[in-house]
C-alpha cells in the first residue's frame, strides 16, 4: 500500500465516548512514518495512530484543540516477516486515566509506554469516533503522506462499543501463536465497518454498508494473510544499496553488484517451488537466481560476494555463448559448471522446484523445465544436486548478479499471484491448493510459507 490510501467522510457516531480499532499489519519498511489509521476534521479536531521512523507505535489526538491522547510504546516493532494485530481501545468514561485510552498488540495489552497525555473523563474523542465532517484515512495522513508501505487485512471499527484484543483475536491452541477470528462478534454502531476481508474489497462487511474508496494507487489482493505468511525479499537482510518494492517482492542488486534478495523463510525438508522475474539487468548475461544454504549467511546483511561465488549456492545465471550457459553451483569445492540450460533474458520468468529430501533442485524457463540443456521439458528433469553433507542444511532462495559494476532486478512470486503489481494472467495447477503461480506447480512441491512448511 505504499502509494494506496482509502477514504471516506464519516457520520454522526453512536457514542462519541468509546470506540474500538481493530487492524492485521505487515510491515514492508522499517525506520520511516507510516500512518494506519488518520480521522481529520481540522488540526484542532483529529487523531492518528501510526508507526514511528523509530519503528513504535505513536497515537496522537486534539480536540477542540486541546492535546487529549499523546501516547507511544517503549517497545519497538521490527518484524517484516510476520503480522501485527493491533488494537485501539477507547473509552473515556472509566475512572482511571490511564484505561481511557490503551493499545493492544497481538492480544497483549502495551503497558511500557510514554505517556505526555490522558484523554480527560468523559470528553468526546474527536475524529477517531465519527463526526459528520470529518474525513477518515486508511493508510497516510489528510494530506496523503507518511502512506502505510505493507499489507493490511480485516480492518475493524466499532462506534460507541469498546472491545479488548480477544474480541478479535485469539490464542491458536496448537501453536501458541495470536490468530485471527474471521467473524467476530461486535457491534458496530452506527458508522462502524468492517473492510478487507479475506481480500482488498472495501465494501463493508458489518450491517452498516459504510462503504471506502481507494483514493489513490493500487489495493493489490494477496495470497499472504495472518493465517498464512508467505515469503518475501528479507529486508532485514539487505545492503543499504539495495532496493525493495511491492511489499518487498521485488528486489535489486546494489551498483556495485552482488546480492540483491534473500527469502524471509527456509526449510530443511520438503519440496517448494517459486518463481521469478528478471525485470531488468544493467549487463547482459549476469542475473542470476539460485538456493542456498542458510549457514553460508552471518551477521545482520547479505553476503559480501556474489551469489555465483558463495559457498553453499545453487543456481542458474544468463549466460552466453562463451559461458556455456551453464548451471553453477558452489558446494564444499567451490563452483562446478553444470549442464547448459539454454539462457534467459529480461522478462523471462524462471521457476525454482527445491527438493531437499532428494537434495535435487530444478529450474524451468517459461512452464518449460530444463532437459539438458533445452527448455523443453513438462516435467522437472535436468537438476543440480545438493551436497547433503555442507552446510546446515536448511535452504533460502536468493537473486542478485554475478559481477561487479552491474545491477539485477528481480520480482519473486512465492505464491502471492502477483509479479510487482500484475496478477498471474494463467494461474497454473496447484494440487497442494497452497498459492498461486503462473505455471503448471510440479507434483508434490508447495508454496514457501507457514502453511507450506507444515503440510
């Protein structure tokens, strides 16, 4: 939603005491201001909750231009792989101060705050709760700065009812984890809704058809939800040279060359398929996409080298003709050509079937698998074999380029439907029923997400 906010003009509220906010959040950025949620009649009338350059949650609110909610968490919020639930709760007729107004994050209540200031008792909360004109804002500020750059999912608001985080949420008995509850039971009051559930419409989903309109830019639907994270480009591994976009996607290697993304999860078992992209290439012939073995990885950035040249990597490059066009791979003793595969160019997509039980990995061109050295094959064929023995034995994707002074961008499809912002136009056969791809998913592989790591 980086370049996408939604907005519409709220009416006379139920009760202007209390109010409940409910939203899942992924984030995508870390370190910038990013508003989720903005209600603005005026600067003496409004109230915003956002997270903070510093990576906290910060809530600000005037009315009649007097200060009433200034409050921000001590903990920071610095997870791009997982999603956040958080819930605003407010109720300004309860007696202690510091109850009117709280902030909840998956189901746990914030208590480690910096408080400047308490809504007084029993004073309106201003534009969080509705007022006939003022102007509500999804994602951004009035102005549309400071957009929410990530995914949101099951956005809740209930006017004149205040509900803690279990109204919304609750504690999966199996795993431990927050999940979401897809149906709960509220009252929504008279400008309360209900919107992007399971998807990006903005049709409201409570009694109350208080409908949104996308202002500007793109609601993308995604496969990834709070009950099924996909992997994406790892932001939190990453040159600062290096570009990520479309929810960290897509990802480009730095001018110096090297690196460019490495995915957010990994397995040590089973069979996953991916595709991706070459969007662009500075310099013909070194893109390169490939698997590695997460112990060749250390420290808080992507390796110093080239994909191509890292130890524990398997993958393909372009190619030419002076190369061979040849599968690489960089095991115990160092790169080994292997077979040919016929090259690749900007806009072709490559798909990735990664095998770790039989320590095989495929790549196709296409829908077309390699057989030898031709892309002409239905069904994998051709592959590189993974030396069981090195490393730790759990495996990423990565992309990047092949030498130095050349750039690579590559867009990834790990089940999301979606190269950038463009859905897929044919949506192969997917038997696990686990993401959505271009191409035909070979028999017996999944998607690389939670669902997919435990199938």
């Amino acid at each position: 939603m980086a370049t996408t906010y939604l907005h519409k003009n709220q009416g006379s509220p139920t009760n202007a005491y209390k109010f409940t906010y409910s939203v899942w959040l992924k984030r995508s950025k870390l370190g910038v201001s990013q508003r989720f949620y903005q209600g603005y009649e005026s600067g003496n009338n409004r109230l915003y909750a956002m997270m903070t350059a510093n990576d906290t949650i910060f809530c600000y609110g005037v009315t009649g231009g007097n200060t009433q909610v200034n409050v921000e968490t001590i903990r920071k919020y610095r997870d791009t792989n997982g999603w956040y639930n958080v819930v605003l709760k407010g109720d300004s007729t309860l007696s202690t101060a510091t109850d009117r107004f709280q902030i909840w994050v998956n189901g746990v209540r914030e208590t480690s705050l910096t408080i400047s200031s308490n809504i007084n008792q029993n004073t309106a909360f201003g534009n969080l709760v509705a007022q006939s004109n003022n102007t509500l804002t999804i994602s951004g500020q009035e102005s549309h700065s400071e957009l929410w750059d990530g995914l949101m999912s099951h956005i809740h608001f209930t006017d004149g009812y205040a509900y803690d985080a279990s109204a919304f949420g609750e504690t999966d008995a199996t795993t431990g984890e927050w999940k979401i509850k897809t149906s709960p039971s509220v009252t929504y009051g008279n400008t309360g809704y209900f919107i992007l559930k399971d998807g990006n419409s903005v049709t409201d989903q409570s009694p109350n058809s208080n409908n949104f309109t996308v202002g500007a830019g793109t609601l993308t639907k995604t496969e990834d939800c709070p009950s099924n994270v996909f992997a994406t480009w790892n932001s939190l591994y990453r040159t600062n040279a290096s570009n990520f976009a479309y929810g960290n996607t897509e990802s480009q290697s730095p001018s110096t060359g090297g690196f460019a993304g490495i995915s957010t999860l990994g397995a040590s078992s089973g069979k996953y398929y991916a595709e991706f992209k070459l969007q662009a290439a500075s310099t013909a012939y070194e893109a390169c996409i490939a698997v590695m073995v997460g112990s060749s990885i250390s420290g808080n950035d992507l390796p110093s080298g080239y994909p191509e040249y890292t130890v524990g990597s398997y993958g393909i490059r372009q190619g030419n003709a002076s190369s061979g066009n040849a599968f690489w791979t960089t095991g115990a003793g160092g790169r080994t050509n292997g077979s040919h595969h016929g090259g690749f160019s900007i806009g072709d997509t490559i798909g990735i079937a990664l095998d770790i039980d039989n320590n095989r990995v495929y790549f196709s061109k296409g829908g077309q698998w390699n057989n030898s050295g031709s892309w002409n094959s239905a069904t994998p064929s051709t592959y590189l074999t993974l030396i069981s023995t090195y490393g730790d034995g759990q495996y990423l994707f990565v992309s990047g380029d092949s030498s130095g002074g050349n750039t690579a961008k590559w867009s990834a499809n790990f089940g999301n439907g979606y190269q950038q912002s463009t859905a897929v136009s044919s949506a192969g056969t997917n038997a696990s029923g686990n993401g959505i791809f271009e191409y035909d998913v070979p028999t017996g592989f999944t998607a690389l997400s939670t669902k997919g790591l435990n199938l």
